[in-house]
C-alpha cells in the first residue's frame, strides 16, 4: 500500500519553518526514497578575514616557498593551516 504524505503548510519564514520542522517528522510529508543527493559546483566556503600575529622570519619562509611554487602566499599559509587541522 502506498503511503501518502501530508501536504507542507505554506511557511512564510524561516522562523516558522524552524519552528515547524522542530516539531513534526519530515517522513509523514517527504518521500526520502526518492531523494537525490544534491550537487552545488559553485558553492562557495564562508571566509572571514583574521589578523594572525606571526613572527618576520616565518612570513618570509612561506612567501619563498609560495614563490618557488608560483601561488600567493596567503593561499599557501591556508594550505598549511587546512593541512595541519585535519592531519591525524
């Protein structure tokens, strides 16, 4: 027998969507059998500007070595930050 899902109400918030959903069970409105994952190739990561004291001789390291491989130094810094977060 198929199921059949409840109709969404027409929320005209995102307060009343949050409140909505903290409330009732997505499964009794949404088939999830037929959900596709979905794909954003243009989904750009949220960054924040930071001030970062470091000393002149670290600096002048990165920006060699960021020249030696023709990208800018800030990326490379970025790199090494990303690298040694969720290096294990």
């Amino acid at each position: 027998m198929k199921k059949r899902f409840k109709k969404l109400p027409e929320l005209k918030t995102e307060d009343e969507v949050r409140k909505f959903w903290d409330t009732h069970d997505s499964t009794d409105y949404i088939d999830w059998s037929k959900a596709k994952r979905g794909i954003f190739p243009n989904l750009k990561l949220t960054t924040r500007p930071i001030s970062l004291r470091l000393p002149v001789g670290i600096i002048n390291q990165v920006k060699i070595k960021a020249n030696k491989l023709d990208v800018p130094y800030q990326s490379l810094m970025k790199q090494y930050i990303a690298e040694g977060v969720w290096k294990k």
